[in-house]
C-alpha cells in the first residue's frame, strides 16, 4: 500500500532495483573485483601497480592491499573488501584466495536462483557444505606439526612467501622468519604460549641487495641520539618513555599575565627555564639513564642530560614507544606533575633492559634496545634496491610472519597447491548425493567453486588447467575410496613442473586455520550479498513548501 505524504512534509525519492536484476548486478560487480586480483595468486602470479591521486605508486601482489587501494564504490563489492581485510587480520594470509572463492560462490548461486531455486535453500545448502568441509579438513587432512618436524615452519614460511617478491630467496627470508616469530615467544597469563607478531618491528633501509637483511634480536627504531655528547651505550638501560614536549614552558593560549614592573619580566623568563629543569630533574631523580619522547627536547633540556650522562632520543613514533613501554615494562608518561606540583612520575614508571646502543646502518643512525625485562622482541632489518621493492617485500614477511605464528599456536598444516580444495571437491560431490533434498544442488556447486583455486593456480603457471585439475581430482577420488586416505589426500600442484606431487613431502604446507577461515569467511560473504533482493538508492530529501 503507498502512502502519499502531505503537501509541505519531506518526501523520500529513491531509485529501486529488485529481484534478478540486483542480483546480476551485485555478481557483476563482485566478479569484477574477483577479477582484478585472480592473475596474482600463486608463485607465479603477477604483481599490480596502483598510483594513487597524488601520483605515490604501490607494487603488489598482496590483495588485502590491492583491494585497500582501490576505491570501490559498489557496495556488493565493498563487502569484498572488508571481506579480504578480515582474512588478513585473522590469519594474515589467503586474502586473494578468498575473494576468489567468494566471488565463485555467489556466481554458482546465481546460476541456481535463474534455475527457480530459492535463496533460502541454497543459504541452507551452502551452509551445510561449509559445515561439512570444515570437519573434513580438521579430521582428516590437517596434519599435527609434531608428527612433520621443527623443518614444517619453514616450508609454511617458503610456501607463504613463494607467491611474493622474496620467494626466490625464500630459504634465506623463512630462516630469518622462524627464527624472528621464536625469538618473540611469551607465555600469557593462563599458561599459553603466545607469538605476537607486534613484538618483531621492521626496518627498512635501502641500498644493497636483499641477501644483506638480518635479523636483529632487540627492538630497533629508526632514531638517532638528541646530541652527540650523549653516550652510544648505556648498560643496565632504565627507559624513561615519554608522551610530551621537554622544552622551555610556555603559557597555554589565551592565558594573559599582566606585568607592571619589567623586573618581573626577567623572573617569569627564569621561572620558564626552572619549570623545564624540575621535570628533567624529576627524571633524573627517579634513576632514568635512557629518555625516549615521541615529541621535542630542546637545547637547554639537552644540555642536562648530556651532563647526567644519559641517551635521550626525540620524534620517537608512538606505536614504537608503547611498543617498547610493553616490552620494557615502562609506562609512557604524558604529564610529570600536576598544579600543585605533587609528583607522578618515579621509578616504578621506568622501564628496564639490558643495554641500549646507537649504531649505524647505511647512512641513517638507528637506537637497539636488547634484552627487555618483561617481553622479548626482535628486529627484521630489510635492504633492497628502492622504496616500492622494501614496502613489499615488508607486506611479505608480515603474511609469512602470520602464517608461522598460525602454525605455532593451532600446531596443525595441510598440504598446499590446490590439494585441500581438490579433496573437499569429490567429498561434497560424493556427500550431495546421499542427499535427497534440494541442498543437494547447492552444495554440488559448493563442491564445483572450490576448484576455482587449482584451476586459477594452473592458469596463472601457464599450465593446461583442465589436464592439470583433472589428474588431481582422479588421485583424491582414488584417495577417498581406499583405506589410506590421508597419504593420496595430500597431492597437489607442482606448478613449476606441472605435475600433481605429493606436497606434503613437496614442503608446500598452510596453516589448517587458513583453509578453515577461508572457506567459513567466503561462504558467508556469499550469503550475505545472496540474500539481497533489493537495492534501493535514496536521494537526498527535498523540502516541499511554498516558494
């Protein structure tokens, strides 16, 4: 029933698509955004480049942050976008992946809904096949670490950096990884074994190759010391960490003092040096030796701490500093006394290390604290030939560093290059048909959008995809119907080769978690943009009345 609105009340007018032609629409734009990252999955596929408004150019294959870059103004697509940045949150790796499942997913359900099948019996089928391959992989194709060996976190690493720009080094960067995500291991409060990745900070510097990255065991930050008569070591370190300005105090704004005798001038002058004196002196006094400040010191406030001896370091970005308040145990301080001048800072609010050093690397001064008293840390140091080639190849250990940590904590992998999704393929298709309901439908196509990735992985190698997905398919339905499933289970793609190998043994190895989190986060990405039925765009209301 339409209501008509009063002559003189505001009046809603919007443009309305229902039915098939929204979802048409939404597939379209979905597919496209699907399209833009496919070329780049796999070790062999393609990088992107994107050039922003302002000219500043990005070169990559990550498509977390492809899609970022691109300003998507569909909102089907957009659900895309929000959809990669959760997998990359979650397990840090997989995003192309799945945006490519999704974008499969919704296009299968398409097809059924133009074949009179109702949403809501697909919603239902594809949920039971989401379910269904969720226990598949944790029962039988998830492998317990334990049983591969200390040599399974760098196959996770070498296998999440084979589609970067550091593959080809991908022995020499797996190494560093591994041994970075163990150098940060912490145990929480209940007695769990935690790798936070926060904990490791990359530098990047460049000039040289990039077999001249190291890993540094501290927390480095690319700083100098505020002045050179300050020592480049101080051993035992107490770390003042600071969130405020020590330089001569000034009055607020609007505040207006009123002098009737010029002598007085030259007191309030003094009392400005005095007040910045007593706070350098209340840091002193509490033992601090090392001053970290995300803002300024100035002339004066250096001249005490190059007198006390102590390192003091200024324009200290602030994740790093609460970074290293965390690590050291300090509290970052923003405010030193109040008006009426009682203390708040003393030694409880100083954090502890073992040494802090200033050393050199190429041209630029870089401050390493070692041995930090609550949390250790450590310091990936990249080299490279420009800025585009260090940002990616940092968006590329970050995926490697998630995915070893993934693998510490769930302690379990499956095998890659295709092999996962293959093995679900012939499950769901052998499971829709103990069905006798019309979920059997829906979950057959399930089975059929999960060989988008073998196949998508194959054309991107230049391989016969269909030869290639072919051969897999027959060595997982042979897997399945023997008793030892799980050691034909582990076949996937060589493709380098264009072969199907046994991965396991390949060292091509994911986190389960991956799998698990990818195929739950497109199934229901795919829902929700299935479920619309109707788009309506509203324009901005115009006030009806009289002129």
């Amino acid at each position: 029933m339409a209501i008509a609105a009063p002559a003189g009340r505001l009046q809603i007018a919007g443009e309305r698509q229902s039915g098939q032609d929204v979802r048409t629409q939404n597939v379209t734009a979905v597919s496209a955004i699907a399209n833009i990252v496919k070329t780049s999955l796999g070790p062999v596929g393609l990088d992107k480049m994107l050039v922003d408004d302002i000219g500043d150019v990005t070169v990559t294959n990550d498509g977390a942050t492809i899609l970022k870059l691109l300003e998507v103004q569909h909102p089907a697509a957009k659900i895309l976008v929000e959809l990669a940045e959760l997998q990359d949150a979650e397990v840090g790796d997989g995003t192309t992946s799945v945006v490519i499942l999704a974008a499969e997913l919704l296009k299968r359900a398409n097809d059924l809904v133009r074949a009179k099948i109702h949403p809501t019996s697909i919603i239902a089928g594809y949920r039971l096949a989401m379910r269904e391959a969720v226990k598949f992989i944790e029962e039988l194709m998830a492998i317990k670490t334990s049983q591969l060996g200390p040599e399974t976190l760098l196959a996770a690493a070498k296998t999440s950096m084979g589609s970067k720009i550091v593959g080809a080094e991908g022995d020499f960067f797996g190494k560093m990884v591994v041994e970075a995500i163990q150098a940060v291991q912490t145990t929480d409060q209940n007695g769990k074994v935690r790798y936070p990745v926060r904990s490791i900070n990359i530098l990047k510097a460049s000039g040289q190759s990039a077999l001249q990255s190291q890993l540094i065991k501290g927390y480095a930050i690319n700083c100098a010391r505020a002045a050179q008569g300050m020592p480049t070591r101080v051993s035992p370190a107490r770390i003042a960490c600071l969130d405020m300005n020590l330089q001569k105090a000034r009055l607020q704004m609007g505040v207006q003092v009123l002098v009737t005798d010029p002598k007085e001038l030259e007191a309030i002058r003094q009392r400005e040096f005095d007040i910045t004196k007593e706070r350098i002196a209340k840091i002193l006094d509490a033992g601090a030796n090392v001053v970290l400040t995300t803002k300024g010191i100035d002339d004066s406030s250096l001249k005490y701490f190059v007198e006390a001896g102590v390192l003091a370091v200024r324009r200290v970005p602030k994740d790093d500093l609460k970074r290293i308040a965390k690590a050291t145990g300090a509290t970052v301080v923003g405010v030193l006394a109040d008006m009426e001048g009682d203390e708040s800072f003393d030694a409880s609010s100083l954090g502890e290390a073992e040494e802090v050093t200033e050393t050199r690397v190429a041209d630029d001064a870089m401050v390493m604290i070692s041995g930090a008293k609550t949390s250790r840390a450590a310091t990936l140091l990249l080299r490279g030939a420009n800025d585009m080639h260090l940002d990616e190849m940092d968006r590329s250990l970050h995926d490697a560093l998630c995915v070893v940590k993934r693998v510490l904590e769930s302690g379990s992998v499956v095998p890659g290059g295709g092999a996962v999704e293959a093995g679900l393929s012939v499950y769901l298709e052998n499971f829709a048909t103990s069905l006798g309901s019309r979920e059997q439908l829906a979950i057959a196509e399930f089975a059929d959008a999960l060989l988008v990735i073998p196949k998508t992985l194959a054309v991107n190698a230049a391989k016969d995809a269909t030869e290639l997905v072919a051969k897999l398919r027959a060595f997982h339905h042979t897997a399945q119907a023997s008793p030892d499933k799980r050691a034909l289970g582990q076949v996937g793609l060589d493709l380098i080769n264009g072969e199907v190998v046994n991965n396991v043994e390949a060292g091509v190895l994911e986190p389960a978690l991956s799998k698990t989190k990818m195929i739950q986060f497109a199934t229901e990405a795919a829902l929700t943009i299935l479920r619309i039925d109707d788009l309506i765009k509203l324009d901005a209301p115009e006030e009806q009345g009289e002129e």
